[in-house]
C-alpha cells in the first residue's frame, strides 16, 4: 500500500481480489487494475479475448511510439528498506543494468548448455540480473516456486531436475543446502556456477562449498539496489585466508 501510493502507480497488473487487498481505497479511483485472472486460468485464445477486450476499440497504433530505451532511462523500481527504516523506491536505469549484464556474460561466457536457476523474490535486485541476464544471452531460464525455494532439500532436486547449471544465492540459503544435501555433487551433478550475494560470504562457508562441488565456480558480488545490484566481485579459487572472503575489485565502469 506504502509503495503503490509512494510510486504513484497508475496501473498495475495481477490478479483483482489480491489487489484490492492491500490497494488503499482512497487510491482506487486513480490506479487502473489490469485482472489476469481470467487469462491465467484459460486457454492462449481465451487470454488475447481478455487483452482484446481491454483495449479501447478505437485505438490505433502509434507510429512515432520509441522502439528502444535510453542508456539513462528507467527499466525498474525496487524498494529497499533504507538506511532510515522507511522503504524508498530505487530508479533503475537500462544502462546500468545493461552494463552489469555485459560485464558477466563477458567475465563467466555461458555455455550452450547452460540453464539458470532463478530463484530469488522478485522484490528483490538480483532477480533483474537473474532473469534478464538468462534472457539477454539467450538461455533458458526456470523459475522456481516459492514453496519450493522455502525447502533447501527440495529446492536442489528441482534445480537438479531442470539441469541448471547457474544459481545466485545469498550465503545463509548456501549454507542450508549445504546442511541438507550432504552429498551435493551426486544430487545436484549440473551445477557448474554459484553466485553468493546479498550478505557477507564467510570463508568457512566459501570453503566448505569448493570441497563439496570441486567442479564448480564460486563468485562473491557484492553492491546495492543503487548500483545496479552489484558494484564488485571476487572468485572464490583457493582456501581464503581471512574469516571473510574479499569483495574484490569494480566491475567494467564502476
């Protein structure tokens, strides 16, 4: 409710009784609600009925509509808490997201095979890199349930299930995968990439990983919903000798 008076949200997409439970009434008046409900529960034709039926009939194509964004407008908003405890709204620019995307498809190239994982809430900054970076260098992408996500042990069987070889997680979701899967690398054989960030990686945590999966790469990017969602970054190659693994250094243009 805070965020949608916050943002001025003037449309919003999803299903009508959900939104109504937490859109102020004050507010209805002024916010359009696009109901997915019928689409979602029908056929493809029955869902382009609902779209068809939602546009005005006499609307017209607008030729002189932009076809492509700039470097410097927006592709997103995510709220963080913020450093005052009252949420705010982070702008999200096509750039800055573009150039954290270039900057891992050039440092960790994918191969033809990869599938990622995307796992992480959609409130939150590394599923724009999850799902665009998936997307923008031609991947597969499988998105995992919440109910599932919420179970470590089951959580890797799905991902094994769908052979996904990408995966961020934050380090407290690592180290309870690895708490239930004592034998990861049998249970999860496709796993060739990790991505730890959100919190400080523990070099304990670091290294017990490296000897349950030997074959896979282990990066620490660390930065904010400011930036982009990460600033820095760091692969995980030996035993680290402090209690913390280092953040690393800039990203390309940081």
């Amino acid at each position: 409710r805070f965020m949608a008076r916050d943002a001025g949200l003037a449309l919003v997409v999803g299903r009508a009784r959900e939104v109504a439970s937490w859109l102020d009434p004050a507010d209805a008046s002024s916010v359009h609600v696009f109901d997915m409900t019928a689409a979602l529960a029908s056929t493809d034709d029955a869902s382009e009925t609902v779209v068809r039926e939602e546009a005005p009939s006499d609307a017209a194509p607008n030729e002189d509509a932009p076809t492509e964004a700039a470097p410097n407008e927006a592709a997103y908003v995510i709220y963080t808490s913020g450093s005052t405890g009252r949420p705010k709204g982070v702008v999200g620019t096509h750039g800055g997201m573009l150039n954290r995307l270039r900057w891992a498809q050039r440092t960790i190239p994918p191969a033809p095979d990869d599938v990622v994982g995307q796992r992480t809430s959609f409130n939150f900054i590394d599923a724009v890199s999850e799902v665009f970076g998936a997307l923008t260098a031609g991947l597969p992408l499988v998105v995992i349930p919440d109910d599932v996500v919420a179970s470590p042990a089951e959580l890797v069987r799905e991902l094994s299930r769908h052979r996904v070889t990408r995966v961020t997680l934050v380090p407290s979701l690592l180290k309870a995968v690895l708490d239930a899967c004592p034998t990861l690398a049998s249970d999860f054989p496709t796993w060739r990439l990790c991505v730890a960030s959100g919190e400080a990686l523990p070099a304990s945590l670091a290294t017990r990983f490296k000897a349950a999966m030997p074959g896979a790469r282990l990066f620490n990017l660390y930065g904010s919903s400011e930036a982009s969602g990460d600033s820095t970054w760091y692969e995980v190659t030996e035993q680290e000798s402090d209690d913390l693994v280092p953040i690393g250094r800039p990203m390309d243009h940081v």
